[in-house]
C-alpha cells in the first residue's frame, strides 16, 4: 500500500520499532540521497532543494548523502548538512573504482550501503528524496528503503527532465530492475522540468499506478548568494565578458578547445572570454589549456567557482556544455546562452539543448562529421549579445520547480498533521 492510500498509518512505527522523528511541522527531517559518481550535477541539485526547504520551514533539518570529494567546499544553509561516503569513480573503460579507498569495488559499495542504512536508522526522516537512480549506485540504497518503508517517511524519487535517449534508457533500467524498485517503495516522483518540453519517463514500461506517482515541478530557479565568494576574478570581468563554463569539467575538454581556437583564428569573437575549468579536469590538460590562454589577450580562466552563480550575473552571455544546473542557472540568471552539448555516453545534454533551442531559450552549436570549425564557434559567440533572454520566452511554469516542491512538503506536512489529530481523536 502506497503512502497516498494510508492516512493515518503514515504515523505507525515501522520495522525496529522506530518512526519519523518530526512531532510537529517545523521539526520534519529531510533526508536526501545523491550518489555522485561523477560531476558536480547530483550534488547541486540537491544542495539547492535543501536550502530552499530550509528556508521555506525555519526548523527543518536536511542531510544529504553524497559521493562528492567536492562537498566540504560548498556551503550550505542553516539546517542542512551532509553525510560522506566513500567515493566511486568511473574509469575510461566504464567501469568503476573506489576513489581513494585501497579496496575492491564491491566492499566500498557495501561501506557506502551500510553507512546509508544506519543514517536513515538513526536520522529518523520525514522525507526522503532519492537523486535519479531509484536503486541508487548499484542497488545500494535499497536495503535503507526496505527499512524506511512503513515507517511513516514519504519516499520520492527526483529525476531531472532529461534522462537518456530510450535506446540506452530502457535497458538501464531493466537491468538494474528500477521500476520494481519504484513500484514497491516510492510514493511520488518529480520530475524537475516540464512536461511540455519533455517526459523523461514515457519510454519506459511504467504501469499506470507509478505514472499517477509523477509530478511536473518546474525548474530549480537559482539565485545569487547571500555573501561573495572568496574567488578573485580575473580584470577581464571589469568589463563585458563570455563566461565559459563546464561544470564539473570531467568531460569538457572538447568544449573548452573549440572555444580557445575560437579565439586563435585571425577574427577572434569581439567579446573577451573567462573559462571555468571545474574540480575534475585532468591536470595535464589544463596545464596545456593555460599554455594556450596565456598567449591569448583576450582569454582567462579560474579552476573552480563553488559561487559561479555570482560571475555567471556578471556575464554578458555564456557558452556552456547544456548540463541540468547550468541550464537552470542561464534560465534564472536570463543570460544569452550557446548550448555546445555532449553526445557521449550520453545524449542528455544534446536531447536538453534541442528543445530549449525549439522554444527559442538557447542557441545549440555541434560539430559537423566531427570537426570542431574553429571559426564557427568564433561567430556563434558573436552573435550571443544580439540573441533573445530567456525572459523573452513565455513559457508558463518554467521556473517554478523549488516553489511546487516547498509546496508538496508543505501540503503533506498538513495532511499528516491532519492524521495524527484524527488518530488522538479516535
């Protein structure tokens, strides 16, 4: 039985005797689980709904789980924190590794597992968000969920608006059995975009009861920190300027090479440009990137900005891989933006880039029969001043997913609440 048909069972103890900690509304804990094996994606994410469920609910404590070597170098707002476990990497022959741990895979996957199992035991949620992978990193996450449900938690699983192309999806799925797992423990699934612009899940062979289960919140609009960063900025951000950016910068060598030979040709773009590497670029090639940025007036670069938000504001336009954050980011921030998406392994970005071009928010550049044309990319960033903002594009709910999320909190904090009165009364 699902959480939408329990009512008052929501308040019953579960298995080990133990239920969510919350006795009133402003006290509800949030458990949020991000397995990030690579990238910086997951962790933002859910670092921004963290903040904004703290900040909606004074009171309110959240924990994510994460992978991230990089999570100590953000900050967080008050009543959020973060559990770490052992990192995982994803070698070029795509397999996995343990990060810094001297053991075999499968004994850092039964450390990560055990770690999430008792943080649920002892953390007690009201919420638990699990972060795209309904079994999360090899089936870890599952023996936490079997302890969780019944207990009372609201389990939801949060996917971003693109997933992959169906030809990889489907299989992924199926062989990592997800929609069972999604059938037997989850009670809702937001999708952190709009249905309009696509359904991440309508290739997948979902039975009718999980489509019911799925929410179309909207974006996560990003905003400006509340204090600056300690990054110095290079004088090229004195004036205006294209702000390059990667994310996490572990596959964004292509992206980062067309644009310095953009500036290489004999009409270099009119507009200087800042490039941010990201914490995951291999050292030897940014070695060589700055080789080449250091001859070139018109080019600089940082290593990484864990308050990108407040150079991004500074832009005039931006030039970007097209990955979920940034892509909310150039949203919020309503920067003219040039999408140059990856199309291996995964055509996320590129499946993300063709739509928001289709509704006029970006423009998208590609290589042709694999050539990256130096002088192409040297013209689109042109043309980046003159292009639309994406307020200029009336697209009804776009930013609204942290808003729809405070809200479903908000009305299940209600309803549980409701029941327990319900429950005294009786």
């Amino acid at each position: 039985m699902k959480a939408a048909e329990m009512g008052p069972l929501l308040l019953n103890p579960g298995q080990d005797g133990y239920s969510p900690h919350a006795d009133q509304d402003q006290h509800a804990r949030v458990l949020i689980y991000s397995h990030d094996t690579f990238g910086l994606g997951h962790l933002r994410r859910s670092r921004a709904i963290a903040n904004a469920l703290v900040a909606e609910r004074p009171g309110v404590s959240v924990v994510i789980i994460s992978g991230s070597p990089v999570i100590g170098n953000f900050e967080f707002g008050s009543g959020v924190d973060y559990v770490r476990v052992p990192g995982v990497v994803k070698q070029p022959d795509g397999d996995y590794r343990s990060l810094n741990l001297q053991v075999h895979l499968e004994e850092a996957i039964g450390l990560r597992s055990a770690i999430i199992e008792q943080t649920a035991r002892t953390f007690r949620p009201d919420l638990v968000i699990v972060d795209k992978e309904p079994t999360g990193f090899r089936g870890e996450i599952v023996p936490a969920l079997e302890r969780l449900q019944g207990t009372g938690a609201r389990i939801v699983l949060g996917v971003r608006d693109v997933m992959d192309e169906p030809a990889l999806l489907v299989p992924e799925w199926e062989r990592k059995g997800a929609a069972e797992v999604l059938e037997r423990y989850y009670d809702e699934v937001w999708v952190y975009g709009l249905r309009e612009i696509y359904e991440p899940l309508a290739a997948l062979p979902l039975g009718e009861d999980i489509t019911r289960r799925i929410t179309y919140t909207g974006y996560l609009r990003r905003s400006l920190p509340q204090e600056p960063g300690l990054t110095r900025y290079p004088r090229i951000t004195k004036g205006p300027f294209v702000l390059v950016t990667t994310g996490g910068g572990g596959d964004g060598d292509d992206l980062i090479d067309w644009t310095i030979s953009a500036y290489e040709t004999s009409r270099p773009p009119e507009l200087p440009a800042v490039i941010v590497f990201g914490p995951f670029i291999n050292r030897d090639t940014r070695r060589g990137f700055m080789e080449r940025i250091a001859r070139n007036p018109k080019l600089d670069a940082i290593a990484f900005d864990t308050k990108l938000e407040v150079l991004m504001s500074r832009a005039t336009a931006v030039v970007a891989m097209g990955g979920y954050n940034t892509f909310c980011e150039v949203l919020s921030l309503d920067k003219p933006t040039l999408i140059v998406p990856r199309t291996s392994p995964r055509r996320e970005q590129y499946i993300r880039a063709v739509q928001a071009e289709r509704l006029g928010l970006v423009n998208m550049l590609v290589h042709e029969n694999g050539r990256r044309d130096p002088e192409r990319m040297a013209r689109a960033i042109d043309r980046l001043p003159e292009q639309k903002r994406p307020s200029e594009v009336t697209v009804p709910g776009l930013l609204d997913g942290l808003d729809v999320i405070q809200q479903r909190f908000s009305s299940w904090l209600a309803q549980r609440g409701t029941g327990a009165m319900s429950q005294a009364a009786e």
